[in-house]
C-alpha cells in the first residue's frame, strides 16, 4: 500500500519568514496530494491540494510543488503569521479509490 | 462550502459501555464516508470507509465487531465503539467525499469533521 513520510516533524520559525515541509509518497500511482491544517482538538481543514497533472499551485501565501518522478511534494508557507501555528498534514490518494494516506504530521510554530 | 457535521464532540464514559459517533454531511450526500483514528500528537489512522447501503470495508487489524459502522442513509454514517475499554480512548474523526458540483474541487476531496473525543473510564 501507500506510504507517505512526511518531515520535519517539528517546524519552529519567526514570524514573516518561510516554512517549508516535505513529503515523499511510495506509489507511483498515486494522483492527488492534499494538506491539511489541524489547530488543537479540531478536525483537519483543507488548505490547498494538487494534482498529478500539475506541477505547481499556490493560493495567496500557500503553495505546493509535485515532483512525480521523485515522488515528492512539499509545502510552502511564505511570510508566516502566528495563526499559522498548527499540525500541517500531507497525504497521498490514488486512482484505486478516494482512501487518503496521511503524513507524520509537521508541528509548525510560528514566533511572534 | 461542504460541512461535515460530527457529534457528540466529546464523550466519556465507563469501561464496558457502547458510545455512538454521528457523522452528518450537512449540505451535500455522501455516499462514502471515512472514519480515522487519531492518538495524542499522532497522525491520523483510516479505520474504515462507510457505504452507504452497504457493509464497511475496514482496514486490516481494526476489529469490525467492536467498531460497527452503519451508513443508513447518504447524509449520516455512524460509528458505535461496543465494549469500549481505555485502550479505545482516542480522537476519532470522520470524513466524507465532496463530489463535483457539491463544494468540491473535484474527485477525491475529502471534508473532515471535527471529531470526537472519547475517555474510556
């Protein structure tokens, strides 16, 4: 089955700098990659996904990469607000059916 | 958008007791839902996907007759912990798939509820 490694596990940055977290996935044939954004005792939210037939998407401060031949995908968070402090989730669907496999989790913090 | 409605949010009780989880897609029919598993400052565990009509499908090592799922309609799945132990406490989060035309962005889309967090005494 699929697996997904996500890192790092924890992300400490100032605020109004980067945050970058990475994921790798096992299948190959694997088409749909989402992030998730947990905030304490919630449900994961929905922050952005992608496609296999893109390589890029962004939405306003967030962006995701897909590198298919690596079998990679990452984050990017740019000018950070301490809201943004959360456990970010990646995961890995394919075309066998809608069955997420998630990451590890990345516990970002964001100082003020 | 899509709301995944998930009740109660938070329950104890004693060992040897049942407890009921609802799952609700409030504005939209979802044939299949998905019930996760999360641990303190774990990730989340798929435990089985709910079809509506249908029995479960449940994924390998979760027990079927101690966590019984019934998907009676296309607006409600439910989860019934039966005998539950401390072991069993857990954040326990459901999900269902928003198809196009629905909220959706597309195929595969999944809105989460809020979960539901269970103390076995």
């Amino acid at each position: 089955g699929e697996n997904v490694e996500q890192h790092p596990s924890t992300l400490s940055v100032q605020e109004g700098d980067s945050a970058v977290i990475k994921c790798t996935y096992s299948d190959s044939a694997s088409n749909y990659f989402p992030w998730y954004k947990q905030e304490l005792g919630k449900g994961p939210q929905l922050i952005i996904d992608i496609r296999s037939n893109v390589g890029e998407k962004k939405d306003q401060r967030i962006a995701v990469t897909l590198n298919k031949t690596a079998k990679h995908f990452s984050l990017h968070i740019t000018e950070t607000q301490p809201e943004d402090s959360a456990v970010y989730f990646c995961a890995a669907s394919g075309a066998a059916g809608n069955k997420l496999t998630f990451g590890g989790g990345t516990r970002v913090l964001v100082k003020p | 958008g899509a709301v995944v409605s998930q009740h109660p949010s938070r329950v104890i009780c004693k060992s040897g007791t049942s407890v009921k989880i609802e799952c609700r897609s409030l504005d939209f029919q979802a044939t299949t839902m998905f019930w996760y598993r999360q641990f303190p400052k774990q990730s989340l565990m798929l435990m089985a996907t709910s079809n509506e009509g249908s029995k479960a499908t449940y994924e390998q090592g979760v027990e079927k007759d101690k966590f019984l799922i019934n998907h009676a309609s296309l607006t409600l799945s439910t989860l019934t912990v039966t005998s539950a132990h401390p072991e069993d406490s857990s954040f326990y989060i459901c999900s269902a798939r928003v198809g196009p035309g629905q909220g959706g962005s597309g195929a595969n889309v999944l809105t989460f509820g809020a979960g539901s967090r269970l103390t076995v005494l």
